[in-house]
C-alpha cells in the first residue's frame, strides 16, 4: 500500500452477484488496479467472492451491514454500483451512511441493457439516483443522457499478441467450439442445429456448459440433452480457445461490452456471434468475425463455413488482424474508469 497517500475517502465496490459473468471479470481487473490504493473496500457475497480474484489489501464484507457497522470506515465514503441489480441496496446503504454522518457519493457502471418491460422502466429511474453513471459501450448512454462515456470496454489484458505469432504462425484447425452460461439469452439451445450440419460434413464441433444465473431447470435439462453429441465434461474458459479456432457465440441479447467475443479475438481465434450490443462493431472491418441475425442457425452455419473454408492464408490474417485490434485496446477502459474513481475520492495515484 502506497503510505504517502492519506485516505482521504473509503471507496466502496459493490457487487451483489454470487456467479462470475462478464461483470464479475471486469470487477476483478478493477480491483487489481486498486490495490495499491488507500482505502479500498468490496461489499459482495462470499460465494461471489470465491469466483473473483482479490488482492488481500482490499477489506471484504458479506453485505452492507458489516460495512456501515464497521467504525474505520473514513468520513467520506465512495460507493460504486458494479451490477444493475445491486442499484437498489447500494442507493438503500448510501441514505444509511449518510444518516450516520458520511459524506457519500455514489457511482454506478452500467454492463447492460435492460431485459424486460420492468428493468426498462426501473434500470433509468435509478440511474438518476446516482451522483455518477460510467458505462462500457456508448449506447448504455441511452439510460443516462449525462454518463460518462470512457473508450468501449475491452479486455483487461490481451491474451495473446501479435509477436506470439512470428514464429509459429496461426493455423486453422478445423474445430468449432463454444461455451456459456445455460441460460436462454446465451442462445446455447441454437447450437443443434447449427452443429448437426457441420458435424455432417466432418467438422470437429464441441460445446461446454457454465453455471448460469438462471434457474430454470427445464430449459437446462432439455439443453444438455440436445447438445449430448457435442457436449464436453468439465469447466471451461479462454484458454480452452486454440489459435486457429472458430469460436460459436449464438447470443440473441443485447450483451454491451461483447467480452467473450473479444477473448476469442485475443486466443487467434475466429469468431462467428449473434448481432446483438456491440458485437456487429468490434472490429470495423469485419477481421476475424463475422456476425448472423439473432435466432438465424442458417446465417451461423454459412459464416461458420465460410470460416472454415476461406482460403487458409486468408484466415490467418484476419486472426492475426482480431489479435493486433484487442491487443491496442486491451485495458484502456479500465484506466480511465480508475482515474475517474480516484478523482472522485480525491487520491492522487500511487507511486
């Protein structure tokens, strides 16, 4: 910890997921960059907790209890909102803390776009709520008319770069492969049909399921059952993607910061997505990605075989091209959103 720094204001992470989304990657990368800094705090549930990784200068709490109940807590408290749902506990605990005397601002980062008729009306009423609004796309302005609008989201680090590959070029490998949470906006349930006439034609296609913030049951057993001749045991994540790959995101909601298609971009790999959020727009010239119309399993099988038959010095380079591009944007997001943060708590940054 950076001891030339007073803590002048508590800053206060607050997530209440108990799964790991892509918000919960970005808390992670947040958190890594925060802790060399003063006062840093994260209120989130222990089974979220034990998915993220957690520097242990960062002081940990179960739920806002603990926290406002804890007395070195400074006068000025910085509370920032990591997932939509938490806005209302998080707005609940800054009236609390400013009963007790704080002094407390109150930020939210917003990761998606509402799914229903009810989070369409309540996500912007809640919004306004909050001192501040950050978002990882620019279109979640919408919700917000004054949020602030850093670089789009990208990952934290590159996976891999464009040097990796001097000596040992990218080679396709004839593998189709996707992954996600069994959840319907994932868009898992579109594979059968997309995989069938693949594997008919003698392509290698696997599939892994993760845990899910959905709890319907039914539509998990009926997908395990439909995916049974493509399904692979175990956990998977990026670095089961191969240089060469062609990667399947059938996603059919609007996810905003599009980070799985990101990390198949930075593995080498090509990827075939829905055109939902900011997938249509991550690389400007279509390199290393192609995208399908939300539900169309035609639209993915003839991207996907495109991919796969494109002459191969062809795919090489748009891989490399996906590489090079998550490469240049890798992290800027995050350095902006914690410069603003440590603004806003008035820390100089750590030496």
């Amino acid at each position: 910890m950076a001891d030339s720094i007073a803590a002048t204001a508590t800053l206060v992470l607050f997530d209440p997921k108990q799964e790991r989304g892509g918000g919960q990657v970005v808390l992670e990368d947040l958190l890594e960059l925060l802790a060399e800094d003063p006062d840093v705090r994260l209120v989130m549930p222990p089974t979220g907790r034990d998915k993220v990784r957690i520097a242990e200068s960062i002081r940990c709490y179960d739920g806002f209890d603990a926290l406002i109940g804890d007395p070195s807590l400074a006068h000025r408290i910085v509370l920032v909102c990591n997932a939509n749902s938490g806005m209302p506990a998080l707005l609940a605990a800054a009236k609390r803390l400013r009963a007790s005397g704080h002094e407390v601002s109150t930020v939210a980062i917003a990761h998606n776009y509402p799914m229903n008729l009810r989070t369409r009306v309540a996500t912007p009423f809640f919004f306004k709520q909050f001192d501040q609004v950050i978002v990882v796309e620019p279109g979640l302005a919408s919700l917000r008319a004054d949020a602030d609008i850093p670089s789009w989201l990208s990952l934290g680090r590159a996976l891999t770069v464009v040097a990796d590959y001097a000596d040992t070029p990218i080679r396709r490998t004839g593998r189709v492969k996707s992954y996600g949470r069994p959840d319907r906006m994932k868009g898992l349930d579109l594979l059968p049909a997309i995989f069938e006439p693949l594997t008919a034609l003698g392509f290698h296609c696997e599939v892994a399921l993760g845990s899910g913030f959905s709890q319907d049951d039914k539509y998990i057993k009926r997908l395990q059952a439909d995916l049974a001749p493509w399904l692979v045991d175990g956990h998977r994540n990026s670095s089961w993607i191969e240089p060469g790959d062609v990667f399947v995101i059938p996603s059919r909601y609007g996810e905003a910061a599009c980070l799985l298609a990101q990390e198949v971009l930075s593995r080498g790999a090509f990827a075939v997505a829905g055109r939902v959020g900011l997938m249509p727009y991550l690389t400007p010239d279509a390199q290393g990605m192609r995208t399908f119309a939300v539900d169309d399993t035609a639209g993915a099988f003839r991207m996907i075989h495109e991919a796969l038959t494109m002459p191969e010095q062809a795919f090489t380079a748009e891989c490399l091209a996906g590489v090079a591009l998550i490469e240049h944007r890798a992290g800027i997001w995050h350095e902006q959103v914690v410069a603003t943060l440590r603004e806003r708590a008035n820390w100089a940054k750590p030496s």
